[in-house]
C-alpha cells in the first residue's frame, strides 16, 4: 500500500510507527522544547474558545489553594482544629506543589501533553471529590497534599491554553495573562466564599472546587491543545533527586509554617527539621551539581543574573504578603469576612488592573523599570497602611490595597519574561528556571506569611509590655477609665469589687487592642523597607551593570524572547538534539 493510500505521509508513519519521531510542523507551527504544544494558526472563535477554557482552567488551579488560604479561619470549627494547626492545610498544599515540579515537565516530554492535560484533570477532579469525605484535621491534610501533587499541573495547562489564543506578535501579552489568572484566585475566593461556607462551611468550598475542576475538564476534552513532539527524558537519577528534594523540601515548608507558633528554636522539632531540610536539599544539590543533564543546573542558578532574578522574586513575594497583613489587622479589630467584602472587590479590581496594565505595556527592553514600578507601588501602599489606627475601617484601606494588588499582578509577567530571556540561550536550563520559579513563588508566601507573623507578634509583645508598664491607678486618667468601664456593669454586679476588677479587664482589652494596632504598623514599616531596599538594589545593580559593561546592554537575550515565545514554557527541558 502505498502512501497516498494508506492516508498517511511518510513523516506521519514514522511517527506512528516510533511515537518519539519528531512530526513535520509547518512554518511558524513547530514548538520550541518538547513536551509543549505546538503554535498552529487559529481562527478568531478558536482563539477566543482556547482564551476561555485557559481561564476555566487557570482560575480552577487558582481556587485549589485560594479557597483554603481565603478561609482558614472559618474553616477551624468544622475540622475542629486550633488556629496554629490550620496551617498545615496551606503548608501541605506547597509541599507537594514545589516537589513535583521536578517530574511534571518531563511526564509531559515524555507521555505527551494529551496524557498529561486528561490525566492530571481527571486526578485533580478525584481528589477534589475527596475533600468532601475529609472530617478531620489529618485526612484534610493528606487531601491538601494529594491537591499540590495534581495542581501544579493547571497553572502550566492555563498558561499553554491562554497562548493558543495570541498570534506570535501578541505572544508576550499571552505569557502575562496565562501567568495573572491564577492570581486572582485569591480575591476571588474571599469575595464569594461567605455563601459556600454557610451553606456547607468545608464541604461547600470543594463542592463549587469539583463543580469548577469537572468544567475545566470538559473544556480540555472539547478543545484540545495542538500536538508536540515528545522524548524519553526520564533517567534513574531523576528519582534519586526527588526522593531527596521532596522531604526536604516539606521539612523547609513545615519550619515556615509553624515556626512562628511553635516560636522558632524553641522548640525542638522546629530545629531538627530545619537541619534535615538543609542536609536533604544539599545532597539532592550535590547529586545534581555532578551530573551530565541535571534537573536543577546548579551552575546556571548560581550565576549573578539569574541569582538575582529570583532573589528578586522571592523579596517580591515576602513584600507582597502585606495584603495578608492587612486582613489580619482588620480581624484584630473585630471585623469579619462579610464586612470587608468590599475591600475584597478593591483588591481584585486591582489585581485585574495590574494584569491588564503589565500586558498591554510588556517591553523586553523596559523590563527592570516595570518591576521597579511595581515595587514603588508596593512600598506606598504599605507606607499608608502604617498609619493605621484603632478606628481604621476597610474604606480607608481602599488606595493601598488597590495598590499593593495591581504592583502583585503587574510584576509577574515582566519577572518571568526577564527570566525566559536568561533561559532561551540555554533551553536546556528550562527545568531549573521552572523549579526555582515556582519554589520562589510559594516558598516566598510562606516566608513572607512567617515574618509578619513573627514581628507581629514580638511587636505587640513589646507594645503591651510598653502599655501596660505605664497604665496606673495613680494616673487620673487611668482611674477614669477603670471607673467608666466599671460602672456599665452597674445593673449586673453588685459587687463593688467585682465591677472594678471588670473595668481594670476592660482597660486591658483596649490596651492589647492598641498594642496589636502599633505592632501591624511596625510590620508594614518593615514591609515598605524591604520594599525600598529592593528597589534601591536593583537601581544600584543595574547602574554598577551599565558602568562594567560599558555600552553593551543586557537586554539582547531578552530581546530574544519576543520571538522566541512561541511556547513560553513554563516547562523543563533539555533540547532533543542533545540527548545521547
């Protein structure tokens, strides 16, 4: 039979007959590493349809943490659970997050993209179903931890979906909104969540999660991404570093999120875990630092540009974790999720902003200034929020706020472009850029989430001690107080002691009140520091940059990327042609 009747070209059989044959891609078709679809010519419905499902799909991942990170609180009284041990449920989810990065770019070069989109939805579906049957505190966190495993894989799927719907010129502006979706998960969930926890407080969160994640299925069983080449990647050694980087990477999360609680090296188990994070992500380190095609180029992440780069990410990250801050500074004062509904609408109305902004004004050559930009933003919205008080409402954290979303949206896409630009001279150091972008990422909230709450904490600590040192029965003023706060118990005690000893309460309430008000400016001062530390470094790194280098700028590489984003992977990967 010959070609023409079989109904397949010659190309087509020897992939048929030998899946890891590379295919026959028309101009502009062909993907740039495999294990990425490649970027055929679309009609403008298909666009659309491919931008729609990439959203579905983006926000699905998105909700995966957010739903939790949005209402741990809430969530307490029907997992009964004290406040500290909810956070194992975040700290579960990045664990296992950050570790599979390591293996879930190359299942994709190596099964095909088809395998990897349909499998892991249909996993991410299952565990998402499993939360429902999670009643304890201990079965929540192994569903947290099976949902970090199976989510990574949506963040990568939104952004390849998002991409098919730009032509290549637009390609950057792709790369941008792939990447923002899932940042406004977290808005998102604090807007709306109020309904599903009343309806069915734990249950009610993954009921909508496993509605979302069986219409992120359909959508990519209905429209799938074009095919790509694929290649056999995996080699033994692979697993050898996973099965160290993996508990050592969950040892390093669980520090950061009960070091804080458990007071740091106070506790035993906090030191003992810190120091085995240490010697389990060295020897996976070292393995790597030895090997003819590593997952993790230790060479390449040490370097000066790129070292920088995710330093940069990560202070990004810690700084970011004001918006935290700020929630928590209004719980203190008594006010719950339905009464900032409105500075929830702020934040996401700002975070859309900042995504639209960062890709409508992308500029390879511009990319250092856009994140500067975004780190003024950040530092100025923390400076107000540092002259917060008792009688501070959601309203008067309105500009701050809408500052702090818009510069968190609008550095990520520059952030990554600048990386991609470092990364397309060397495609095979894709793997460590994505394992170290993501790690940065998540490790950075947990950072940043363990240092507000431990200068908050030592800070208020310092305050009371401060109030209370000079609240006397000997001060008129303070005398008022008691006596106030003691006679609106008139009609109820008739003790006269009793009534006094309730109004000295009374005093102290109000003096712990004001404690924790200065203690939260003193964090946002420290968050506007950090934030104006940054961006005096970058300023003094790219100066000292400009002066050694004379007049060769930085930014021919990055000038790269606007034509190299055919794929904009997120991806790890070593180029077919050197594999042995």
């Amino acid at each position: 039979m010959t070609a023409a009747k079989s109904g397949f070209s010659k190309p087509d059989r020897d992939y048929r007959m030998d899946k890891y044959t590379p295919r026959t891609w028309g101009p502009g078709e062909r993907p740039t590493l495999p294990g990425s679809p490649s970027m055929p010519e679309h009609s403008t419905p298909k666009r659309v349809a491919y931008f729609i499902v990439g959203l579905i799909v983006a926000l699905t991942g998105g909700l995966g943490n957010g739903l939790v990170t949005a209402n741990i609180l809430n969530l307490q009284g029907s997992l009964g659970a004290y406040a500290y041990q909810m956070q194992w449920l975040p700290a579960a989810y990045v664990m296992t997050i950050v570790s599979m990065n390591l293996l879930l770019v190359k299942f994709r070069q190596q099964f095909g993209l088809r395998l990897f989109t349909e499998a892991f939805l249909v996993l991410y579906a299952v565990v998402t179903f499993a939360h429902l049957y999670a009643n304890t505190l201990s079965s929540a966190i192994a569903v947290r931890a099976a949902h970090g495993m199976v989510g990574g894989a949506l963040g990568v799927l939104g952004l390849y979906y998002t991409l098919q719907a730009f032509p290549a010129r637009h390609r950057l502006k792709g790369v941008v909104l792939g990447l923002g979706f899932a940042q406004l998960a977290l808005p998102l969930a604090r807007i709306f969540t109020s309904e599903l926890l009343q309806i069915g407080e734990w249950h009610g969160l993954y009921l909508f999660e496993l509605g979302l994640a069986l219409l992120a299925l359909g959508c990519v069983l209905a429209l799938k991404l074009p095919p790509g080449d694929r290649v056999q990647t995996f080699e033994p050694l692979d697993f050898l570093t996973f099965i160290l980087f993996a508990p050592g990477v969950a040892l390093l999360c669980a520090v950061l999120a009960q070091g804080r609680t458990a007071w740091w090296m106070e506790s035993e188990w906090v030191g003992v875990s810190l120091a085995g994070a240490i010697v389990l992500i060295t020897a996976a380190l070292a393995i790597e630092h030895n090997r003819a095609r590593p997952l993790l180029n230790t060479r390449w992440l040490t370097t000066g540009k790129i070292a920088k780069l995710f330093l940069s990410v990560l202070l990004f990250r810690i700084v970011l974790s004001e918006s935290t801050g700020a929630v928590g500074f209004l719980q203190a004062l008594g006010l719950n999720t339905d009464q900032m509904q409105n500075l929830f609408i702020v934040v996401l109305l700002g975070s859309v902003a900042g995504l639209v902004v960062s890709a409508l004004t992308i500029n390879p050559a511009t990319l250092n200034r856009s994140l500067m930009f975004a780190l003024l933003l950040i530092a100025f919205g923390a400076l107000i929020d540092a002259h917060a008080t008792s009688q501070t409402r959601p309203v008067n954290m309105y500009v701050s706020q809408f500052l702090l979303a818009f510069g968190g949206t609008y550095f990520l896409g520059p952030t990554m472009v600048a990386g991609m630009g470092a990364v397309i001279a060397e495609p095979r150091n894709l793997v460590s850029f994505s394992v170290m972008f993501t790690m940065t990422q998540n490790l950075g909230g947990l950072l940043g989430a363990a240092i507000v709450g431990t200068i908050q904490t030592a800070r208020e600590k310092y305050h009371s001690s401060y109030l209370v040192e000079h609240l006397t029965m000997l001060d008129p003023q303070v005398a008022a107080r008691v006596q106030s706060g003691a006679s609106s118990y008139g009609g109820v005690l008739m003790d006269p002691a009793l009534r006094s000893a309730q109004g000295v309460a009374r005093l102290g309430a109000v003096a712990t009140r004001e404690a924790n008000v200065l203690a939260y400016n003193d964090v946002f001062l420290m968050i506007a520091g950090v934030a104006i530390a940054t961006l005096i470094w970058m300023l003094v790194s790219q100066s000292w940059t400009r002066i050694t280098t004379g007049a060769r700028r930085l930014v021919g590489p990055v000038r790269d990327a606007q034509t190299a984003m055919a794929i904009v992977p997120i991806t790890n990967s070593e180029p077919s042609n050197d594999r042995k």
